[in-house]
C-alpha cells in the first residue's frame, strides 16, 4: 500500500459518517410527513363521501 492510504480511507468514513449523521434524520421526517399526508388525504375522502350523500 502507499503512503497516506490508510489515512485517506479514514477521511473517507468518516465523510460518509458525517454525511449519513444529517441526510438519515431528514428522510426519516419526510417519511413520516409523507404517512401522514396520505392518512389526511383518506380521511377527506372518506368524509367529502359522507357529506355527498
């Protein structure tokens, strides 16, 4: 191996660790906002049926 490779491989994770530490808790709340507006669509569907009749 060269030089400074070992070195560069820890730069590397710990990049990606920095990366996932930020992207991973975003995603986890758009999930959650997206569940919800999918149960809020269904709720006024089910209640524009309800008022229709």
């Amino acid at each position: 191996m060269q030089p400074g490779t070992f070195e560069l491989l820890i730069l590397i994770f710990i990049f990606l660790g920095l990366q996932a530490w930020w992207i991973i808790p975003i995603i986890n709340k758009n999930n959650k906002f997206n569940k919800r507006g999918k149960d809020l669509r269904e709720e006024i569907k089910q209640l524009e049926k309800l008022y229709k009749k």
